[in-house]
C-alpha cells in the first residue's frame, strides 16, 4: 500500500513540474485517439491514449520499486 502511495505521490509531483512546458513538447493530451472537439462554444478534451501511456508509466514506475 505504502509503494502505491509514493508511486501517485511521485507521479503528481512530476507532473506538475514537466506540465507547462515539457507537456506541449512532448505532446501529451494531443496524441493520436485522443478526442478534442467544441460543442456549442465549449472544447472538450478526452486524452484516452494519453491516459493510457501515463498509466503504463505508473506501472513500470511500480515494478521497478
């Protein structure tokens, strides 16, 4: 339990960091099946693939602990 922690824990932290700049670099949250659209004046945003990598990420993070 105490590994998941530190695992989430880590993982918020990077993210924070890496997000303003590293993100749009890297181009997470516009990965291909990733959906973006606007509906009636408002953009919708559902990173499914981005999703996806992050949570292989996390798991790799984990096994590695």
């Amino acid at each position: 339990m105490l590994k998941w922690i530190v695992v989430v824990m880590l993982i918020v932290v990077l993210t924070g960091l890496i997000q303003p700049g590293t993100a749009q670099r890297l181009r997470l949250g516009h990965l291909p099946g990733d959906l973006a659209f606007r509906f009636r004046g408002k953009a919708y945003h559902f990173p499914f693939t981005t999703t996806v990598l992050l949570s292989l990420l996390a798991w790799l993070i984990l096994r590695a602990i």
